[in-house]
C-alpha cells in the first residue's frame, strides 16, 4: 500500500493541497496531512502513519523536506521505515529505496550526515578549547554574585532573615540557599593580614 505524508509549516500560509493532489495522482490510498514544523520530532500524523506501516508498505512524499528538514531526523525515520521491510520515495527527487539506486541514494545521505556530526563535533570541541584559553568557562552564567552569596549567608546565619525567605527574594530554590549555607560553614575564612 502506498501512503502518502503531506506537511507544512505552522508558520508558513500554506496549504497541503499541491502535496495531496501530487501523492493521490502517484497512487497513495490514504494521506496524513499535518501542519507542522519540519524540525520537530513531536508531529502526531507522522507518528500514526509509521504506527500504520506494514512489511511491503512505501511511505511517499512530494518532497524530501517535508518528511523532515533535519538530515539526522530524516535518517532516522528511514531506519525505521526499513526496519519495518516497508520502502520510501519522494516524488520530486525521484528517490526510491525499492530499487538500488534509492537504497545507494540513502546510504550517501547518511555518509553525510555522519560527515556533518563530525564537522560539528570538531567545531564545538575547537570552540571550547578557545574559550578555554581566553579564561572563559563553558556553560550558563551563574544566576547569583559572588556578592548577592555573601549576602544570603549573612542574612540566614545572622538569623535575621530565613532560607525561604531569601529563596523568594532571589528568585532562586530554598536547597541552593542552604547549599551557600553549607558551603561557607565549610570553606574557611580569608585570614586578616596584620
């Protein structure tokens, strides 16, 4: 059986009937038509068309984006889609992984993708490695000074204001008030220089 899966974006002003028109004229007895963003995984009439697929069974699209605009995600989606022993085609690339010029054309989008994870690999780890040797720390900034710290232990040691209290006026978890708490009692103090 041949299914058809038509997309477009929430975003976008479109409409999915050129698509639908394009996968009934190549022969699909039943549509999932979604409007979606391509990037996300989270698209229920993809997910109920792949829960639907047989052995035998060919998902088509009109174009290769509108299974998924991420390469990563589009490989994935065709791993389970040969998993299953069922086949893909897009109708404007004219890719078909019923035959082996289809299989040979996903195999190359894979080395390709693979070769993009690396690409983006090796540029994270040469970005931290700068970062690193400018002073810089990866990651988010702390919410809280050095100072505004200073100043909760101070006011929940002294007793004069309480760990929930000062998690409200921070806007921060009481345990990571009583995590500066701990902390000073166990760092010591800067000895006074004479």
């Amino acid at each position: 059986m041949l299914l058809g899966y038509a997309r477009v974006s929430k975003s976008e002003d479109q409409e999915t009937a050129l698509q639908i028109r394009a996968l009934k004229k190549a022969g699909c007895k039943k549509v999932f038509e979604e409007a979606a963003p391509g990037g996300r995984w989270d698209r229920p009439e993809l997910h109920r068309l792949l829960d639907q697929m047989r052995a035998g069974d060919t998902l088509v699209v009109w174009k290769l984006d509108r299974l998924s605009r991420s390469l990563k995600d589009l490989l994935v989606i065709l791993e389970r889609i040969d998993a299953m022993g069922a086949k893909f085609r897009s109708l404007t690339e004219s890719i078909d992984t019923s035959g082996p010029a289809g299989r040979m054309m996903m195999q190359m989008l894979g080395s390709f993708a693979e070769f993009e994870r690396e690409m983006i690999r090796e540029r994270t780890r040469a970005g931290l490695r700068e970062a690193r040797e400018k002073g810089r720390l990866p990651g988010r900034k702390p919410r809280i000074t050095e100072e505004q710290k200073k100043e909760i232990v101070e006011a929940v040691a002294s007793g004069r204001k309480s760990a929930a209290e000062m998690a409200r006026l921070f806007k921060i978890h009481r345990a990571t008030i009583s995590r500066f708490v701990s902390q000073a009692r166990t760092t010591p103090s800067p000895k006074a220089v004479p």
